[in-house]
C-alpha cells in the first residue's frame, strides 16, 4: 500500500449532513475564544467540520456524518431520561467538541457543578435512499463518560468509557420514510473514579481543563444483517504469515484477499469461526523507514451475492526483546533499534482533546518525523482511528499508554472503579489492536490509580487485563511508566526530570527505558495559555535550548553504555496549559527552534537511534587526566574581550586545573575568569560533529572557543560529563594543529564550587554491527505447593500487639492465623512486648530445639529477648535463668532485629543484629555455645552505606545474607563461611530495581519441595507483608509474587518464617484452639441489615443507644451507608443528610467473657463517628478515613456486653462536607476443636463439611478441613 494523505471523499457516496434548519442552526453556534487558538481553530466553520471517513482501516463506501451543529442544553441535575420538551433544546453546540472547548460553542466552565449535571444533545436527520433495507449502525468516536441514546423517543443504548469508540444498531427504532429525531444525554463526574487521562475540575500544573460529553465524530453506516465488526491481525515474520480473525454479527463464509498493490498475494475462504492463516512470502516488513502496509479486503457472500465488504490492511512486523551487550534490548523485525520519540498529550487550546480538524492533528505527527524520530508515546489519551491511520501508513512507532484515572467516586465505589479500568483497558485494546504502528500498551503512568499503599495486587490486574487482551506476541505490554514497579511486563522505566536516568535493573530481563525526561521551559510571549506552573527547567534563548537539548541526548547515549538504554520519551512534542515545555508553542504557532537548530538536534537522535554509544576518546585533557594542566585565570572582572583570541592575559595568574573548593587551584571568590591554549591534531574532519566539551562545573559558566559562544550552563554537575558545543563555537575550532584558545567564565552562588574543561570525542558502533543473543533461559520459580508432612509457621507482631504472633500456611500462599490472631505466649511472659520476633530450630543430641530471639520494646532494656521451647507451645528461658541476653552492653543496647544461625560441626550459635556504627548502621556478631556465655561483639559485616534487618541463610554450600539499606531497598550479599575470622562477604547486590517499592525485614524459606526460595518482606509504605520468589538464589533474580494469591495476615509486622512439621503443627493448634472470625462483617465482604434513621441535627440525648429503645419507626439498610463514593468505600444505602443514627442487634449468646473481651473493631467513616455497645462509648473518632482500619475497643464497652441476644451497637455518623460513608463490623475469636492428620474413609462420607469461612463444603478440598468440628489436612 502506498503512503497517502486520508482522502476527503472516499466512498460512492458520502452524505454531509447539516442540522435541522440548516443554516439558521448554524447561524446559533458561536465560536468562542480560547485564551490562544490554533491556526486551524480560527479558520473552523459549523459546515465542514471533521468531514474525513472515521475508521479508515476498515472502509465501507457508504456513510453518513453526524457532525456539526447539534442542539443542546444542560439539566441542572444527573438525570438520563428522554427529553420532550425540545424548545429546552435552546443552546448550539459544535459536534464533535467537547462542551468546555473554544469550538463547541459552549465553552462551559462551571466544572466543578457540571460532576452533578447532565449534557443533553439533540438533532434530526434524514436517511438517504441508499441505506434503505439495511440495517443502520449509529457510532461514536467516544463520549466522555456514561451517556444514554434516543432514536425517536426509544432507548437505543448506553454506553460507559470516555476514550472509546461505540456503536448501537439502531435499525428497529427508526420511521419509514420521514426525518429521524436523536438525543444523547450524558453525564462526566471528571474526577468520579473513571479514567480521565489529565482532566481535572481544577486545571492546574500538570492537570488539564475537563473534557465532556461528545468529542469525537458521530456517524451512521448502513450494513447487512450479517456484517463485519473487526478483524484482527496478527503477524508472524519468522514464518512468513499472517493470521487474521475476523468478527461478524453472526456465522458467515467470509472471503479475505490479501494484496501489495494491484497484486494478490494470498486469497483464502472459510467460516467467520476460523482463524485465517495466509502466506506472505518475502514479506516486506512494516518499519518507521519503510512502513510497508498490505491491503486486506474482507467480503461476506450469501448464496453467491456479495453482501458485505470491508477494505483495511497490516504491516508485517514484530517487535521482541534479546541481549546486546549484556543488557536486554529492543528488537523491531529481530534487529535492533533504540526507540526515540515525545509525549503527545493530544491536547489543543481551542478544541481541548479534539483537534480543530484532520490537518491540525497530523501537523504534530508530521513535526516529530521532521525532527528524525522514531516513536511517540501517546499519552493517557486515546485518538482517532484517523490518527493511528496516518502512523501506520508514515512509520511512527505508538506507545500507546492506558488513560489513567481508577478509584472510588461518583462512578462508584473502590472495587468497582478498579474493575471499571480494567474494563476500559480491554475495550481500548479491541478498538485499536489491528494498528501495527502500535509497539507497546502502557498499563500505568507514575502510580496513578495503583494505590501501592494497598498493596500491589491491584496493579498486577490491570498489568493482567492488559497482557489478555493483547493477543500479538510481537507487541510489548510495558507494565508501568515512571514509579512503582512490579517486576512485570517488557520494560523497567525510570521518569527522569529535567535530565533522562534508568533504573538500576537488578533482574536484568526487562528493557531500560526512560518514559519522560526534559521539560525544558522556553517561554514565548502571546503564544501561552496561562504562564507556567511547572518548571523542570527553563532557558531564555533557542540557542539554550538547542544547546540543553542535545546536552540531554549526549546523556541518553551515555546511558545506552551505563544502564542498557534503549527507549526514552522527551517531555513533550507542544506546550499544554500551564505547562510551557514544548518543541512546539501550545498554538502550533511556534517551533522554537530555527531550522537550522533542528537539523542539528535532528542528527544527533537519529545518531541516538541507529547506534549505540561505545564510549569517549580524549581529544583535549582535562585536569581529571593531566595533573599539569595550566591555565591563565583571574577573580577580578576583565575587559569585555577577555574570551578573544587575541585578548592579553598578561596580568592573569597561571593555575593547575581544576579550581574550586578540593581544586588544585584554590578560587573561593564569585566569578573566576580562565582560559588556556590548545591544539588539536588527531580528529579528523567528518569527526567534528561528534565532539564535546568534558566539562566539571559548578556553578553557571560560559564557553568561549576562539571568541564563539561555545556552550552555556547552568546549575552544576558533581562529576566531568560531555556537553555539546554550539555551532558558532565549533565551526570556531582550528583542527589543523594551529592554535586555539577556550576561555571560560564561571560563577559561584552557594554551595561548593569548581570549573574545569577539556575535549572528548564520542564514539559509537552502528545498530547492525552489534551483536545480538536470545534472551536467556528463566530459571523455573517455586510454585506453592503442599508437601505431605510438611507446613509452614511465620511469627510476626502487630502494630496494636508487640506481642508474639502465629500464622501458619500449608503451601506458602494462604495462611491463617493462630489463637484469634492474640499473642501465644502465656504464663510468666504473657505480658512481654517484643519487636522482629525470630526462630530457629536446632537439632541437638537427636531433639528439636527451637530458639526465639527478638527486640524488646522497651528501649531501655539493653540487650534481647532469649526464650527457648521444645514444641513452639511451652516457653522457658535458657540455662542461665535470664528472659534478657547480653551480648554486649554497649553495641547491643543499641541493636535491632537480632537473629541467629547454627554451625552444627562446632555446635555454635551465631549472633547478628544490626547497630549503630560510627555515622552509619552495620552488622555486629557474637558467638555462644550455651546462650550463657557470650564472645566480644565485633562488626561482622559493614558496606561503606548502612545496612539494617541481616538475615543469614545457608544455601548450598555458601551462607546468603539479605540486608536493608534506604537507598539500595534490599540487597543480598554471600560467604562461604558463617565464621567471624573468615567470612569475606561478596559485593552486595540489589535484588529489585530501583523502582520497586521499598521494602525492610526480609527473610526467606525454602520451597517445601526444594523447588527454589520465597522471601517474605515489609514494604515500608504500606502495612503488612508480601513475598517474593527465585528458583536459584544464586542468580540473585527474585520475581514478586502476586499478591492476588497470597492471604498474609493483615498488617503482620517483621518475623520470621521456619518450617515444622504438620505433627508439630497439630501440638500448636490443640493447644491454641481459638481462630479468627467475624461477628459483625462490614460492607466489604458482606453487608447486613441495619436498623437506621437519618436527622438534620444531632441531638443531646443518648436514649436511642440503649437496650430498650423503640426503634419501630426507623428504616432497614445494608451496610455501608453514604453518599458521593468517598475514598474505600461500599456504599448499599444512601445516606445525604447530615446525620445518620444506626442500631444493630448482636447476639452474643454462648460467647465466653474470653471471647467478648478479644472483640475488635472494624470502622471507615466520613465524618465524625461515635460507636456505643449497650449505651456506652466504644469508639470515638473526629475527622474522617479514606479505607477500612482495625480499632481496639473500650474496656468499659466491652465490659457492657452481655453473653445472650439483648446487646445493641449504637452508631451516630455525622457529615460535615464533601463525600460522607459509614460501616462499622467486628471480629472475634471461636474456638474449634482442632487435628491435623490424614483423612480417612468414613470421615469423608459424613456430613459437615466446612472451609475455614464458614462455608459448607460438598466434599473436602485440598488444605484444611473441617469435618464434625475437627481439622483435617487434605
């Protein structure tokens, strides 16, 4: 297929529509006016607007468009219903522009009313002959958010989604022979928990005017009963085909002819249920340079008859991921291509996200191909069909990223706005997924909507959603953009502002990729929305910033040798609202750099795309490699001329560079003036471009080479790094060995200060020239899986119990806690508060020994807490009488998290912990051999940086240590031997990236069938614990595991975990037979009824608390009673007054006082909340949540309650604004007769057969039982 403009008429008949009354209508429509416009925007007229096909990659001939003027009106109110009123109808509003926009018309800018409003459209129009006995299809490009359609009075359809396009057969509801009547009414919250990219009700920095209502074009298509809804291609380079399925309305032969021009390549019919498979031999491959497209027709026939067609095409192309120089790389059709290209947000200061029109939009396409690069990243925003269209067919790489936007609000509450982005996702896919220019789905942008402080489940369903819907295997899924990663998807992305980074890749699988970096702010005047509130960096001048722009290239191909870079996006392709960081002025007006500038930023991206950077040679010394560098310098100010050649500079001082503070020449002024003479006779011609200053500076300086500005910096860097030089200064440069002379002014503002300057030449190796491996073979990672015998115990504290906890699991992945989730120590130590309670077992004289030590809370203890036990049931301590163990008193007194490790051939105990070291923390050892006698203390291991949270494993033959640092997260470092005199400890190394989440506490355990490691960690910005996995620790590659399978217990605090046997397991929960459960759920698992009644005021007297109280005149809701969808909440019944007063029987009947006193509170509320048990106060609590917390209870409350079915919880909830919710639940305890043993026959065949929830089971399920009040292991 050839590359080609979309043409303005392209079917047999195209019909353009105007609105009723035609040119009266559009006499009603008045343009507003932007505070800038486009060119484009200010030549816009109602009657041609947007007049191009909509969906050129799959073509009928036949169409009609819906665009222009349309009435409209706005109810004050959400209300969906059709309206018959039309006289209501009196506003004129530019179809397809968003009612806030310039160009609707409307330019509505009540945002923050318009979230409880709805947008009412209307128009008529007329059928022509041609689409008569067919059936009709009515679409949109995409309505931001949820809009209701109205053919003639009757309900067409609804549709949710604000980026997607939509279509309704509409066949049913039109009138024969007359002018068809269609509303649309639709409702945007902006900010209700849907995906709204950058829109926000208060436009600001980075956040952008709302968009509502229609934006894209609407039309109608007439097609057969049974037609084609889409086709998806998917190549297959290595094998030389293409696999095509196509979607139809219902089961049909279906013909498809694949072409190159006028030449068939492959012809194939078969049934609309198979997919196609066509050769393609000696394919030509789609690429930005040569973007090859192959024509596809697809026809259904009936009995001979051609009863539908469709014209679309495909590029044969694949992208992939393999090693080139260590490091995973991008692979387009298996050869290698760094991927380089701008955010394009799609916004515009007249239509806001719709372009004024077709040749607007591809105007920004077009620039960044004139700028040489190869790739956009599209961002949170989707397009038109138009626009991948002329990326397809002009070889522009899309990185196509998710619109952000995902939690509870107006749409509803947390749950289902999450399973709203995931919806949204897949539709997003589907419209869009035949393109080939599309070489990545972006799932996440900088955390929006991940709620990692929830942990990480969350993310990996949307990453999820995303890979199942993405059927092509040669097209990436990059998993997350900016921050918190999860160690899924194609890529590991770093956001770097002003200049590009990468992420420390610790797993070495995914590409380094830098998703943003730039930002440079250049201001022009009359060109800009609103000033700038975001500021990465600004220069004054297009010099500058052409100068600090491929500064910043310079930087990415440093990075390509230093971290494996191979994809980066620069911030941003046009300036937006507030934000002035352009290649372009919001306007389109401006490019901001001359021709010529671009053409010199335009040979160094593509030199950044089709070769990797290999390293510098130094054509001028710096002081960094000559220590006898000499330079003329001065403090005072000069002449004016000082930086000419010709300049004498004999009153200047002569100085060993560099100068500054730890210089060899010492300048402690503000300004200091150098210069020094040079010659350069080893770079050749053609070389010159590839030049750099190598430059130390701090802070602003000036370059001169040969009286020519050389370069301008600001700011300062803390290491020499190349710089690029200006044209002026080198074209300046005498390269025949004569001399040339630098001079350089630096100024000092604050801080340390230096300057110093040489010559580097960049050296590069071509893309084809590199060499290119498999990606190598993933080590199988342990699964979690059951072993007959076998169960695992994790020991942990709560934030509300510094006490020692049990949890047990069976396979790793679901635990369940032990004694209600209360402390097991009993007796004497029952009231011990402890910190990082860790056990091991030694086996000693042919008896298990289990020993247990941890940090006590109380920090004026010095020392550990030392028990030991022989079951995990009965604790004692040592021989020597003493609960509190003292290594050392001055290093352990201050120490944290001690463990511990046994060398079974010299029967010793190996003490660590972490303390205070000088100015950093390190890891001090001590040795015993009966936990009496203690040896000397001394640091055992000690990086250059703190180290926190050592736990020491032996695996294999070497001893594995995983440590904490705030920088590094957790490392891991390895010895061959545990001894203090003999123990070399290798270079620690990180085992996540740099942009997993921090994480502390780490401890590991083995796979209980030796199939691999788990590690168990705190992440640091949230509560509770999560695990990771590696097949080989020795590889030292550990893949989070998803936390979508794992039940921890909540909010469990740093332990340890240690395998035991099921036998031991058994003594445990005989003894602790008490379980978790609830007494009261909340809204979130299971909402039930409570008694309530709704008050304008609150009012003094607390009789409705008590026992007695009548309550015949008050509703029954479910639980979860509020309104506007606040943050966390399940919301079943409505609540909008200003007080909510709620009544719940509980029934406590055969409840020991044991376990009335273990009750526990479970509470969200928004605001002020007040909880009585039997009329006294329980909980208390001003102000208002955004999730669910654990409470602790009054005693006198829990005192109040009684063992039988006459106890009421009194709940009053008052609001005070803005969002308003309250639930309210309880958990307990219960005691179950516990065994853990193997079934037998009979035990299977009886009834009562349960889950540990409660449920009844029809037979028992792989893990634990129970079966007549008995546990049984399965």
């Amino acid at each position: 297929m050839k590359k080609s403009t979309i043409p303005r008429l392209m079917m047999l008949t195209v019909i353009m529509l105007t609105l009723t009354g035609s040119a009266y209508a559009q006499s009603l429509w008045q343009k507003q006016t932007a505070p800038v416009m486009t060119p484009w925007g200010e030549q816009l007229t109602a009657d041609n607007v947007w007049p191009e096909y909509p969906r050129p990659s799959m073509k009928r001939q036949d169409w009609m468009n819906l665009n222009g003027v349309w009435q409209y009106f706005k109810r004050s109110s959400i209300k969906y219903d059709y309206e018959k009123t039309t006289s209501l109808f009196s506003k004129a509003i530019l179809v397809p522009f968003p009612v806030e926009s310039a160009l609707s018309g409307i330019m509505d800018k009540n945002y923050s009313a318009n979230r409880k409003a709805t947008h009412m459209y209307r128009r008529t129009f007329t059928l022509p002959e041609s689409f008569k006995d067919k059936n009709v299809l009515l679409h949109f490009g995409a309505v931001d958010w949820r809009c209701y359609v109205y053919v003639n009075g009757q309900l067409a359809g609804t549709h949710d989604g604000g980026s997607v396009p939509f279509c309704m057969d509409i066949t049913s509801l039109l009138q024969e022979g007359t002018e068809q009547e269609l509303q649309v009414a639709v409702w945007d919250p902006t900010d209700g928990g849907q995906p709204n990219g950058k829109q926000s009700v208060s436009p600001g920095g980075i956040w952008y005017t709302p968009n509502s209502g229609i934006w894209q074009t609407v039309w109608l298509e007439p097609v057969s009963p049974t037609h084609i809804v889409s086709y998806e291609p998917i190549p297959d380079i290595d094998n030389s085909t293409v696999s095509i399925k196509v979607n139809t309305s219902a089961p049909c032969q279906l013909t498809l002819k694949v072409k190159d021009g006028t030449a068939t390549v492959a012809e194939q019919t078969g049934s609309s249920d198979d997919t196609f498979t066509l050769p393609i031999p000696s394919a030509k491959l789609w690429s930005p340079d040569e973007p090859n497209l192959y024509d596809l027709d697809i026809a259904i026939k009936e009995q001979g008859k051609e009863i539908d067609k469709v014209s679309g095409y495909f590029g044969m192309r694949k992208f992939s991921r393999a090693m080139v120089d260590g490091h995973p790389a991008v692979l387009l059709n298996n050869k290698p291509l760094y991927m380089y290209g701008p955010l394009d947000q799609g916004w515009w200061p007249d239509g806001l996200l719709t372009p004024p029109s077709y040749e607007a939009m591809i105007y920004d396409l077009q620039v960044i191909k004139d700028f040489g690069m190869n790739m956009v990243r599209k961002h949170i925003k989707l397009e038109n069909d138009l626009w991948f269209d002329w990326c397809d067919k002009n070889g522009l790489v899309v990185w196509q990223d998710m619109p952000s936007g995902c939690g509870s609000g107006q749409i509803g509450n947390m749950d289902y706005g999450m399973q709203n982005f995931y919806r949204e996702n897949e539709a997003l896919i589907e419209a869009t997924r035949h393109h080939p220019c599309i070489g990545a789905w972006v799932v996440w942008n900088e955390g929006w909507g991940q709620y990692p402080e929830n942990g990480m489940a969350h993310t990996r369903r949307g990453v999820n959603s995303v890979m199942a819907a993405n059927h092509d295997p040669g097209r990436f899924v990059h998993a997350v953009t900016g921050w918190v990663d999860v160690e899924m998807g194609d890529f590991l992305d770093v956001h770097s502002y002003p200049a590009p980074g990468a992420a420390t890749n610790a797993v070495n699988e995914r590409i380094a990729s830098c998703g943003e970096f730039g930002g440079i702010n250049l201001f022009i005047e009359n060109h800009m929305w609103a000033g700038s509130d975001v500021n990465y960096t600004t220069v004054e001048d297009a010099d500058t910033y052409c100068n600090l722009y491929d500064h910043y290239t310079d930087r990415l191909q440093q990075l390509q040798q230093e971290k494996g870079l191979w994809m980066s996006v620069y911030t941003q392709i046009t300036d937006v609202e507030q934000e002035c960081n352009g290649l372009m002025t919001y306007d389109r007006k401006i490019l901001k750099v001359s021709p010529e500038q671009q053409a010199i930023m335009k040979a160094k991206i593509q030199r950044t795309i089709n070769s990797r950077f290999q390293g510098t040679k130094t054509i001028v010394a710096a002081g960094d490699e000559n220590s006898s560098i000499q330079w003329k310098y001065t403090t005072t100010e000069p002449a004016g001329d000082w930086y000419t050649t010709d300049f004498a500079a004999s009153g200047w001082k002569t100085g060993t560079a560099g100068f500054g503070g730890g210089g060899r020449t010492a300048w402690s002024t503000s300004d200091i003036w150098i210069r020094r003479n040079f010659k350069i006779t080893n770079l050749e011609a053609s070389q010159l471009q590839e030049l750099r200053l190598w430059i130390f500076h701090d802070e602003d300086a000036e370059i001169y080479i040969n009286g020519e500005l050389a370069a301008k910096v600001t700011g300062y860097n803390t290491k020499y790094e190349v710089w690029p030089l200006l044209p002026a200064g080198l074209n300046a440069l005498k390269t025949d060995g004569s001399d040339n002379v630098i001079a350089i002014h630096c100024k000092q503002t604050t801080g340390g200060q230096f300057i110093d300057c040489g010559l580097k030449l960049c050296q590069y190796k071509e893309n084809s020239d590199l060499q290119v491996q498999p990606m190598p073979e993933k080590t199988p990672v342990p699964e979690f899986n059951s072993t007959s015998g076998k169960a695992y115990l994790l020991t942990y504290t709560l934030p509300t119990s510094k006490k020692l906890h049990y949890a047990y699991s069976l396979d790793g992945a679901k635990w369940t806690t032990i004694n209600g989730n209360k402390s097991i120590l009993q007796g004497e130590f029952a009231d011990i508060e402890l910190k990082s309670p860790f056990i091991r077992r030694t086996d000693v004289d042919g008896k298990s020994v289990f020993h247990l030590l941890a940090d006590p809370t109380d920090e004026s203890l010095a020392g550990f807490y030392h028990l030991q036990s022989e079951d995990l049931v009965n604790w004692t301590t040592g021989e020597n009488g003493n609960i509190l163990i003292k290594p050392s008193s001055t290093e352990a007194s201050k120490g944290e998290s001690p463990e511990w490790i046994y060398e079974e051939s010299t029967s010793t105990y190996y003490i660590y912990w972490s303390a205070t070291n000088s100015d950093k923390n390190s890891i001090y050892l001590s040795t015993t051999k009966d936990w009496n006698r203690f040896t000397s203390p001394r640091v055992y291991f000690a990086p250059s940086y703190s180290a926190y949270d050592m736990h020491i494993e032996k695996t294999g033959d070497n001893y594995t240590g995983f440590f904490y640092n705030n920088d590094r997260n957790i490392c891991t470092t390895q010895t061959a031997s545990i001894k203090t005199t003999t123990a070399k400890f290798s270079d620690p190394q990180r085992i996540f990236s740099s942009q997993i989440p921090k994480a502390r506490a780490p401890q590991t355990f083995p796979a209980l069938d030796n199939s691999g490691w788990f590690l168990l960690y705190n992440p640091t910005s949230n509560g509770g614990q999560t695990m990771s996995r590696s097949g080989n620790v020795a590889e030292n590659k550990w893949y989070p595991c998803d936390e979508n399978g794992i039940t921890l217990p909540e909010e469990a605090e740093e332990g340890s975990v240690l395998v035991i046997t099921t036998d031991e397991l058994n003594t445990i929960l005989d003894t602790f037979f008490y379980e978790e459960c609830k007494i009261l759920p909340t809204a979130e698992e299971e909402a039930c009824k409570w008694k309530y009644i709704t008050a304008a005021s609150a009012a003094t007297s607390t009789t409705w608390t008590k026992k007695n109280y009548g309550e015949l005149s008050w509703k029954e809701g479910l639980a979860g009673f509020g309104a506007s969808n606040p943050p966390g909440s399940n919301i079943n019944t409505t609540w909008n007054t200003s007080v909510i007063r709620l009544r719940y029987h509980l029934d406590l009947t055969g409840f020991t006082q044991e376990q009335i006193q273990a009750l526990t509170g479970r509470i969200h509320h928004d605001e002020d909340v007040t909880v009585y048990f039997n009329s006294v106060v329980a909980f208390k609590e001003s102000g208002y949540l955004t999730a669910y917390k654990n409470i602790t209870l009054n005693q006198e409350a829990l005192d109040a309650l009684t063992p039988d079915n006459t106890n009421v919880i009194a709940i009053e909830c008052v609001n005070k604004g803005g969002g308003q919710y309250i639930d309210f639940g309880l958990s307990g305890i219960r005691p179950i007769p516990t065994g853990i043993k193997k079934p037998i026959a009979t035990e299977t065949s009886l009834n009562g057969i349960y889950n540990l929830s409660a449920q009844r089971l029809n037979a028992p399920r792989s893990g634990i039982n129970i079966i007549n009040g008995k546990k049984i292991l399965y």
